[in-house]
C-alpha cells in the first residue's frame, strides 16, 4: 500500500512540474534589472501635459503615477504643473513616473530604466522593492501646424526633379533608403518602378511622389499637423516622433502626367462699351496665354473682326465693313473668339467676365473658346467714371464704374518696379516673382538605385539611432514613500536585458519549489494514513 502510495505522489509531483510554465515560474521570482515606459506624450509649446503613460502589456510592472515640473534653462524648480498649466518655449520639463511590480515581482537596486527610449534617472526602489520612481527631463518644442510642398508637376517626356527640402522647421531626408535622392522618390504605379532623374515621364504613366521629412531642432511633427502637396491633401504613410526629433513619410499618388502647358481658369475681359452712335470696337485682345482672332470655329470675316463680333439679335449683327453705329435704347451681345497661345491651355471649367460682369462661355474641340455677353447702350452724353486701379500679374488699368459701361478708361500697361520693393511703382500691385523648382543633380551619395520592378510600396526607413545623453538631476521634493539618495543614478539603457533567460533556469527552480510543496504533503498523507 505505501509503495503504490508512493508511486502516485511521485506522479502527481512529476505532472505539477510539467504544467507549470515558466513565465508563471518566472514571475514569482523575477528580480527586474530593467524597465521601460514606452510612450509619453512629449512637452509641445502651448499644450497641456497629459498625466499617463503606458509599458509594454507583458511588462511585470504598471504606472501608478505621472507628474510634470517645469525647470528653466538654468535647471531651477519653477513649479509643479497641473492640468491647467501649458509647456512654454524655452523650459525644461521633468517627467516623474512611478512604477510598481507585478505579483512577486521587485525591482534591483541596480535597475536600469529608459522613458520614450530615452536613458533615464531613478531613487531607489521603495516598499520592499516593490516600487520606483523613475525621471528624466524634454525641452518644449514647437508643432509644426501645416506642411505645405510645391511639387513639379509630372509633364509627358520631362524627368522627374528631386529638389530638396529645407525650411526653418524641417527637411528632406533619406534617413537610409536607398531608392531616395534628397528624402524624395518617384514611382510608376503601373510599372513599379522608382524612376531617377534618366526616366522620363510616359504618357500611360500613373505616378506617386513620396517625401521622408525630419523635424529640426526644436520643432516636431504631431498627429495634428497638416500635409498638402501642390494644395492636396497628402497621404501619411509614417509619423514615427522620438524624444529628440521626429519623422514623417508623406506621399500624393493618382498623378497622371500632363502636357506641361499652363492651364487658363478665369478671364477677365474688357470691350468699350455700346454707346448711343459710336461705331463697334473690334480692337485685338491680347491677353496672357491667349487671344483673339478670326478663321476659328467657322467665324465669317463679315461676322468677326479681330475674332470680336457684335450682335442685334441672334441672327442678326452689325457688320464690321458697315459705318452703322449702335441706337439708344437697344442692347448688343459682344462675342469674343479666344485661342490659348503656344504653351498654354483653356481649363475645361473655365470661367469668364467681360466688363467685369458674368460672361457665358462656350468650349470647342480645338481648345478655343467662344465668350458673350449683353450690354445695354450707354446714352451719348455719358461720361466715364474712372475706377480705382485694377490689375493682374502683368498690367494695370482704370475702368469707367458705370453700371452699364466698365469700359477701359485708363490702357493698360505693363507693371514697373523701379525701386525693387516687388510693388508696382503705380498701382501698388504686389508682383509675384517666378519661382523655378530646383532641380537638383544627385551627388554620389544621394545617387537612387537602379530602377527594377519592386514589391515595396514605400521606402525603406532606418530608425535613428538614440543617442544617450546626461540628463540634469532636478532638485525636488520627493515623495513620502521614496528613499532618495544624494545624487540619483545615471544608468545605460537595456530594456531587453533578462529577457531571454533560459526557460530551463525556471523550471529547475520550479520543480524544487513544488518538490519541496509535494513532500510536505507526501509526509502529511503518510502520516494521516498510519
């Protein structure tokens, strides 16, 4: 009977040493040699802080505080902050983080700790090792609110442009990829390919432009900051921020290459008004892109003069060989026949005023358009009324202010800036200066890969290499449950240290716990049977 007693005991012993795992093993009597608060949300100039943190779920400890004090430049306690308060330029903010164990955890007096992947300070572990305060210090910096990037536009048979990007607040970089030359890189989307600066643009072509931008010093990308690309909302790839800079891949796809012509999306047209008497005006309108002219759209010379046509009715018009004059009391439809000149385009959505009113407009396949409107004639004894100034890119004039004229008053002529301020020195105009991308010529080192078909969608990105830094030891009240030593530890960082202890290690230390356990009932068993 006590043999097989014995044999049963030696195999309920043996099946609890094999169901113990050996995370649970090694929770019991795990000595933490490290930690490592993940996430923070870091001091942004104008914002409040934000009292939480989080560790990884596996973590066997949990945050059960977090305060913020501010420090100036010179590391000298200004306060404690509160929920109200705000992160100012050009402060020192100290975050404080207590950590408590999990089970049977504790933590070593020789822990070493990281915050947002940031080498940390400590106080000694408190309660029996079961609790520990960890700090370390961010300078406030600045959100970038709006990232705004002017792109050359893909152009059938031109080669893409890899101009760099350089503003107070960031940049472009290749952060390691190497299919970039200045942070940026092209793709065919049909192909995918990443083109170079040898790879024209082909007219089946769909394209994706794609960004890798980095924060400078003192500035940093949020979840809040806006990204456009030629004044469309760009597509996030990757937002990565760490504790001394911030990364972000933006990228605009769907862009089908064009034919490098400047699109025309409004005009503003001006004729001499109908007036009791006066014969028609057929002079040229020479504009900006375009024109008028005749032998377009089937305009008959004895309809059109200079591409301007003056009609009574819809089928009746004065004819520009006649002396007839326009009569009081009548109204006149001026049509005006437009072609765009070499290197520019009509916009299918185009839009029209002639006299600074209304005008309809009618397209054509030829890319010519045909604009009209109808004007009441003015009395002979009118006078005009000169307007303020008007302008466009090129010229300024005056117009009479009459409801019924808008007539020129004043010819147009073209802007001057003698004295370089970029305003016109007679109208005021601000003249916009042509900006010309840069093109900018690969060095060696920035030179892209050869163009191969690829899988990858994006670039390959290198995490930037966190650089261990001394962090000033604030003066602080600590509290009541903490031991402070006289100058708090700077330590290296090691979050996976421990990790990957052997499994065995727990087991074995398992097996003599629950031996130990088993025997004690062994005995009691034995003992209760005799």
């Amino acid at each position: 009977m006590k043999k097989c007693l014995t044999i049963l005991l030696t195999a309920i012993l043996l099946a609890t040493i094999c169901i113990v795992p050996a995370s649970a093993a090694k929770e019991m009597f795990t000595t933490l040699s490290s930690v490592s608060v993940e996430s923070i949300t870091l001091p942004i100039v104008g914002q409040k802080p934000t009292f939480s943190a989080t560790v990884l779920s596996s973590a066997n400890y949990t945050v059960s505080k977090v305060t913020w004090s501010e420090y100036n430049e010179d590391f000298e306690h200004i306060k404690d902050m509160t929920s109200t308060d705000t992160f100012r330029e050009g402060y020192q903010y100290f975050i404080f983080i207590t950590l408590e164990s999990k089970g049977s955890c504790t933590f070593s007096s020789n822990l070493t700790q990281t915050i947002f992947s940031k080498t940390a300070n400590k106080y000694p572990p408190t309660n029996d090792n079961k609790k520990v305060q960890i700090y370390t210090n961010f300078a406030a910096k600045k959100a970038i609110n709006k990232v705004d990037l002017n792109v050359v536009k893909p152009v059938i048979g031109k080669t893409p442009t890899f101009a760099k990007v350089d503003t107070t607040e960031y940049c472009s970089v290749n952060s390691g990829a190497s299919n970039m030359t200045n942070g940026v890189f092209w793709k065919n989307e049909k192909t995918n390919i990443n083109l170079t600066i040898s790879n024209p643009f082909k007219a089946d072509g769909v394209y994706t432009v794609y960004y890798m931008l980095s924060s400078k010093d003192g500035y940093t990308f949020t979840n809040n900051t806006k990204f456009t690309i030629n004044g469309q909302n760009a597509k996030v790839d990757a937002l990565i921020v760490y504790y001394d800079s911030s990364n972000v891949g933006i990228y605009l796809d769907g862009l089908v290459p064009g034919d490098g012509k400047k699109e025309i999306g409004t005009l503003d047209l001006s004729v001499t008004a109908p007036k009791d008497g006066d014969k028609p005006d057929y002079t040229k309108i020479d504009g900006t892109g375009y024109y008028s002219d005749n032998g377009i759209n089937g305009s008959s010379t004895k309809i059109y003069k200079n591409g301007i046509a003056w009609y009574k009715s819809a089928s009746s018009y004065i004819s520009p060989g006649t002396t007839e004059t326009f009569k009081a009391d009548n109204s006149y439809t001026v049509k005006i026949s437009l072609s765009p000149k070499d290197g520019y385009k009509f916009t299918k959505s185009l839009t029209a005023k002639i006299n600074g009113k209304t005008a309809t407009v009618e397209t054509f396949d030829d890319g010519s358009v045909t604009v009209s409107l109808t004007l009441t004639t003015l009395k002979k004894e009118h006078n005009h009324t000169n307007s303020d100034w008007k302008n466009d890119k090129e010229n300024h004039w005056k117009v009479c202010t009459d409801k019924n004229c808008g007539t020129i008053t004043v010819a147009k002529e073209v802007h001057k800036d003698a004295n370089k301020d970029n305003k016109c020195d007679t109208c005021g105009y601000a003249i916009e200066k042509e900006e010309t991308p840069t093109t900018s010529t690969p060095n060696t080192n920035d030179t892209p890969t050869t163009s191969t078909p690829s899988t990858d969608t994006t670039p390959s990105v290198s995490t930037p290499t966190t650089s261990e830094s001394q962090t000033s030891t604030p003066e602080v009240e600590q509290p009541q449950d903490t031991e402070v030593e006289d100058t708090p530890q700077d330590v290296a960082t090691d979050d996976n240290q421990d990790e990957e202890s052997s499994a065995w290690i727990w087991i074995v230390a398992a097996a003599v716990v629950v031996l130990g356990g088993c025997a004690t009932v062994a005995i009691v068993l034995i003992k209760k049977k005799k």
